[in-house]
C-alpha cells in the first residue's frame, strides 16, 4: 500500500511520501523537501492531531519491523531518518500555495486544502530562528541556559536551551532577522556564568541532534555574559568599577565572591584580589597596580542581532577563570 499521510502546519502543507513515487526529474512548483531540524517540530505538530498518531505509529513499525511499544521521540527521530537520509525510503515534502479547510471526503491523517481566494495574501511563514550554546574547547552541549529570542515585530521567547543546547523560535517569514539576549548577568555569580567567546553561524541541524533522547548533560544551567577580567589600577574602588556596568558594590561583590556581607568582603579583597592599601578615611581597601593578582570580574550583559533565519547560530562560551590568591607563600 502506498505511503500518502497529509496534514497541516501554520500555511503549509505537509505529505509523507514514497520517495520512489516523486517524480525524478524535480519536485512541483511550491513543493520543498523539509529541513531535518524543521521535521522535527512538523511531526511533534501532527503526532498531536488524533487522526495520524495511528497512521504514523503503524508508518513507523513497518519501517522498522518493531512491535513494541515505541515513545514519541523514537518515532519522530525513526520517521525523520526515513525521510531524510539520502537512501530513506520517505520523503517529507511541504506545499506552501494552499490554504486549509474541511475539505470533503477527507480521509484519517489527510486535511483537505482549498483553493485560495485570489484576493488572499499568503505569507510564508515556514522559517525558524535556532540556537546553541556549546563549550568552546569541546563542542558539548550546554543545557538549561536562559535566553530570550526576539524578532522586529515584536514577538520573542523566553525560554532554556533543551539537552542539545538549543533552543528554536518557529513560524518565521523568510529574512526575518532575529536578536539573542541574557538576563542582568550582575544577578547571578560568577560561578554560575558561561562567558560568550563567539556566535558564528552553523548548519542548521547540529551534529549533537542525535542526543536529544539522552538525559540532560553535564554542564547544566546558568547565565550569558560578556565578562572581563579587569586588572586593577592605582587608586580605583570596587565602587567605581560596579558603576561602569550599573551595578551596585555588594552585587558586584557578590558576583565575584558569593558574599554581600561588608566584613566578608574587605576579606575578600584582600584574600582574592590581593589588596594591601586602605583608604586615607579606614572605610576599606583601595585597588594597587601590584596587587597580585589584581583581578575582578566585570560582567556585561550579552545580546546578538542580525541573526538569520532557517540559519544555525552555535554560541561558544566558557566559564570565566576565577582569579585567586595563591593558597600559600612561603620563602627559605
């Protein structure tokens, strides 16, 4: 029995094919082959419809020949091999001309599509906008990092990267340029900051896509940042350098050490950063040159614009080195 399962998504409409049965010389006007990445969220859409869970599951196991039970995600990544693996016996194609209604006679896993109204602007909405943040030296995924995903008209996402790292805004025009941002990285800590070393574009489906069945890896969670590390000079305050990214002196403190406690924090001033100098009034350390190490942690907030759609953009970051004071000294 031939392979022919319809349904809709957004202004598209979506077949699942034999690919023997496509002509081979080139495909239909308006009719593309999905995008592995875009398959994804086309099959999670019609496994909710009631009408083609079946149809798709008993798809499925006479591909595989398996008549156990088979979870959601299984099927999806089972289905998408199929369809896009260049000796896969399907093929996953997507009409964009058409409009949708209750067409008669329409079969179960089949939506009919009617003629569009000549006066009616269709607008091709079958773009998205994807990301990943990954480990630079490594390429491991990293999950659970809050991000918000915004587009010029307005709409935006705020959400976590799943346990490929990625996180996906969909039905999107195509051009449609998108921006990436973190939250106040001053909130957080030091310790529970990935500082961004780049975003450079990528193909849209990421190599590590085979990982989304597995639990979430190790690294888990955390903020976006731009993070320098600022070397002391003569006479400048940790007052002064929380001014420059509108901070106050306990956040800073905090992010670079976990405390907001004064005391804890000239401790920490001069156990971390090295200070030596009081100032002239007693109310605290001032920073040195020669402090050893002399360094604090400046945390930015981190965005992205211009980011193009149906488009992988992996986001490389790192955690930020922890300056120290050597935990002893000692002369002969």
């Amino acid at each position: 029995m031939a392979v022919d399962i319809s349904f809709r998504h957004g202004l598209a409409r979506y077949r699942i094919v034999e690919r023997r049965s496509l002509a081979s010389s080139s495909l239909s006007p308006g009719v593309v082959l999905v995008r592995p990445s875009m398959a994804r969220s086309v099959l999670r859409v019609a496994l909710r419809e009631p009408e083609l869970k079946i149809p798709l599951r008993r798809l499925y196991l006479r591909e595989f020949g398996l008549r156990s039970d088979v979870d959601e995600d299984q099927l999806i990544e089972g289905l998408i091999g199929q369809a896009t693996e260049q000796l896969g016996h399907l093929a996953l194609l997507a009409e964009r001309r058409a409009t949708f209604g209750a067409g008669a006679g329409a079969g179960a896993g089949e939506v009919s599509v009617a003629e569009p109204r000549s006066s009616e602007a269709l607008v091709d909405r079958t773009h998205s906008l994807s990301l990943q943040v990954v480990l630079d030296h490594s390429g491991e995924p990293v999950a659970g990092v809050a991000l918000r995903v915004s587009l010029p008209d307005g709409r935006e996402q705020l959400g976590h990267t799943d346990a490929n790292g990625s996180i996906e805004l969909r039905g999107l025009e195509p051009g449609a340029g998108g921006a990436a941002s973190a939250s106040n990285p001053v909130a957080a800590r030091a310790s529970n900051i990935w500082h961004v070393v780049g975003v450079k574009p990528a193909p849209i489906e990421p190599e590590w896509a085979g990982w989304a069945d597995a639990p979430a890896p190790e690294p888990f969670g955390g903020t976006l940042a731009v993070v320098e590390d600022h070397a002391v000079a003569d006479g400048e305050t940790l007052s002064e350098l929380a001014g420059t990214v509108g901070a106050s002196t306990l956040e800073l403190a905090r992010f670079n050490w976990g405390s907001r406690n004064p005391a804890q924090i000239q401790r920490d001033l001069r156990e971390r950063v090295g200070c030596t100098k009081l100032a002239d009034d007693g109310s605290g350390h001032v920073f040195c040159a020669t402090d050893e190490p002399g360094l604090v942690l400046i945390p930015r907030a981190w965005s992205a614009a211009g980011l193009a759609t149906n488009q992988g953009h992996v986001i490389r970051v790192r955690r930020p080195w922890i300056p120290r004071l050597r935990d002893w000294d000692f002369s002969i």
